[in-house]
C-alpha cells in the first residue's frame, strides 16, 4: 500500500525526534534513587552529545579552564619556578590546581578535604611573582579566619563560583570549572527531556535574573545566612539560575566620597571581580541589556569572549541611526579620528580602573563617563589623563569644555 507523501514525512519526523532524544539521553544521565525528587547536575559532557559546537567553544573560554590540574596538563603552569623568589615557598609537585591564566595565575594544593591556596601568586601581565593573601582591613571576611594563608580554606571563600554544584557539607563537585550547569542549572531532566522547558535559559529570562546568573560569581558581596554550619562564606551559597539571586546574596555597596577597600568615593569598582556591583549602576541595566548584549560565555573569537571586535559590540545599539544614540558621528562625538585609541568606546566608557593584581587593572562596568573633575574630588583615574599622561587634570578640563555637542555642566562643570 503506497504512503502519502504528508503522512510519510511525519513518520520520518517522529523516527527523528525518537533517535534525537535517545542521543540526547545516552548513558550520561544519573539514575536517580527511588522516590528522589531532587533535580540532579550531570555534569557539562552530558549536553556534548546534543549542543556539541556549543560545547567545543566553550571548552576554549577561561570559564572552562578556571581550574587546571598539572598532572594532566604540565603546560598549566605559568609562573618561573626556575628563578629562586623568596615567596615561592613551594615545587610544582606540590600543585593540585592552577587558577587563572589572564591576568594572575594563583595556585592550590589539597591537605585533607580542603584546598588551600598557596601564598605567592604569578602577575601574568608583568611575569612577576606577587605576595597573595588578604590582609586585615581588605576583604570582609579576613576577620573571620586565621592570618596564615595556609589556614584559609578555598570552600567557603572560592570554591563556589570554581566549579558546579559545590557541596558545603561533603567538599565534593559535580565538576570543577564553570560548567554548563552553573548558568543553566541542574541539567538531569533536560538530558532527558531535552525540551526548552526542562532547563534554564537565561536569555529567556527576565533582564534581572538573566543578569543574576553572571553577577553570581562576578560580584562583591556577602551571603545573607553567614555563618554556615560555622563557616563564613564569599560566594551565594543556595543560589540556582532562576533565582533572584537577592534572596541570597547582599551586594557590596559604596560609600559616597569614601574610599573603601571595594570601592572608590564616587561609586565605581575599586577590585577586580566586581562587574555586577558596577553593573547595577548603569544605565544598561536599567534598560534591561544583559550581559549577553556583549558577551557569549560559550566562547567567540574576540576577547573576553565579545560578540564582535572593538567599537563594533557598541555601535550596534548606539549610533546616530538608533535611539540610543549619539546623534553625531564617531568623530564629532570622541573628537578624535576615528582610527585613533580616543575613539575606542571602551576608552571613555570602560576605564581600566578596577585593581586585579600589582598595576594590573581591568574595565569599569558602569559605562559612565569620570570625569577630570571626579578625579579632583575623589581621585577616581580618568580616561583623559590616563591616556594624556603628560597633561593635567586641569588641562582635560578646559579641552571638555570645547567639544561643541558637549555640555559643561555634565563633564566640566
């Protein structure tokens, strides 16, 4: 008996969508306990199968190589152990994890249950042993352990935005490094329904949990049921994408015209890890533009894992065409040519002025432009006499006040 051609194309859809979802589930899936209703984290290597370009960038990014064993990979390390430095206290053997290849790379040896991370760290930009340790007066939570680094496990103070699923009361992981489960939550009912409603999808979600998933980790903050079981924790223990990550975690704040450890007086970043306490600032928040705007975690091929190189992530969303502006020309608006640094959107409008390591300092977040006169009053850097080092403060001021399309009670009052 012939088949007609409508009836025969849905068959062939349903064998599809059967092989599909058989490849999707695979043998990767825990079988969960009788009775056990608790979703489960499979680890990223179950979404391979069915998301595997997905996965093969991100398995590039920094996010997927947070945490690097020596064992497995010898080339992980970065710092001179040839040179004898009096704060390089330990071998190379003595390494269970690296952490960090951008700008520093620390490093982490197991005693125990616990990680601990060793006291020297190596500055990658300047190939510089630097001394690592937070000391009192710096972070929160200096007051709640000992001063010897070596007594300050990694746990409650890093581990959590170090991989997935970390257990507080085991130590243990579903995996290290920032996984697929750790912005799309526990993947166990997607990889075996793998339809868009068994998992979370941040750019499904609103502007503000969608920005939470990233701020989670990329933030200064305190959990609001510190101490835990004793312990005090710097990550959002309890958070899961989805969440308002409010419920947990209290955001550090500045204090207006004080410089704070966190903080300059004005209101910006001081440290590094500290993109989401910027973030909220901005008027792109606001507006409801999510990380994602500029960023694919998944992996890209620019830096920090951009959508598009330079001015061309910015001008896609602002340019005289679009209401979000400028009205003018590239040139008009920076006064520079328009091949020339001044005319990097960046440059103005994401000063490198949060401290990471020694003179290493990375992008603001809150797109705000400082002004000289800020520096004058909070002596927060600015772009202007950042890049015209040889010129004063008072100088940059005077240059604002010339530019035709800008007013000089917004910049040079």
């Amino acid at each position: 008996m012939s088949v007609s051609q409508p009836t025969f194309v849905f068959r062939l859809l349903v064998i599809m969508a059967a092989v599909l979802g058989s490849a999707c589930t695979g043998q990767n899936a825990p079988t969960p306990a009788a009775g056990d209703t608790r979703k489960t984290y499979t680890g990223s290597s179950a979404c391979r199968d069915c998301h595997l370009d997905i996965y093969t960038r991100w398995q590039e990014t920094l996010m997927a190589n947070v945490l690097l064993d020596p064992q497995e990979r010898p080339d992980a390390i970065l710092g001179d152990f040839d040179t004898p430095n009096p704060l390089v206290t330990f071998r190379p053997e003595d390494i269970a994890f690296t952490y960090g290849s951008k700008w520093k790379q620390r490093y982490f040896t197991q005693r125990g249950d616990d990680l601990f991370v060793f006291p020297a760290q190596w500055d990658v930009q300047n190939r510089e042993w630097r001394r690592y340790g937070a000391r009192p007066g710096t972070e929160w939570w200096v007051e709640h352990y000992p001063d010897d680094q070596m007594q300050r496990p990694t746990g409650p103070l890093c581990d959590g935005c170090h991989s997935v699923n970390y257990d507080t009361s085991t130590k243990t992981v579903t995996e290290w490094n920032v996984g697929c489960e750790a912005c799309h939550g526990p993947g166990e009912t997607h990889v075996r329904d793998p339809i868009a409603e068994t998992v979370v999808n941040p750019a499904r979600l609103d502007h503000i949990r969608a920005t939470d998933v990233c701020i989670q980790c990329h933030s200064q903050g305190v959990p609001h049921d510190n101490p835990i079981a004793g312990r005090y924790y710097d990550w959002p223990v309890g958070f899961t994408p989805g969440d308002r990550l409010d419920q947990v975690w209290e955001l550090e704040t500045p204090h207006l015209g004080e410089e704070t450890f966190t903080h300059w007086p004005e209101g910006s970043a001081h440290k590094n890890r500290m993109q989401g306490n910027d973030y909220v600032q901005s008027q792109m928040y606001v507006k409801g533009v999510t990380c994602s705007g500029c960023h694919d975690v998944h992996g890209t091929d620019y830096d920090a894992d951009l959508l598009a190189p330079g001015n061309e992530v910015c001008t896609s969303c602002h340019q005289p065409q679009l209401q979000a502006g400028p009205a003018n020309s590239l040139e008009i608006h920076t006064q520079h040519a328009a091949d020339s640094d001044g005319s990097s959107c960046v440059a103005c409008h994401m000063p490198q002025i949060a401290r990471t390591v020694g003179n290493v300092n990375v992008s603001s977040h809150t797109f705000k432009f400082i002004s000289p006169l800020d520096t004058e009053r909070y002596g927060v850097p600015n772009p202007c006499t950042s890049c015209h080092t040889d010129e004063t403060n008072e100088w940059a001021l005077a240059e604002l006040r010339t530019w035709p399309h800008v007013s000089s009670w917004r910049v040079a009052p």
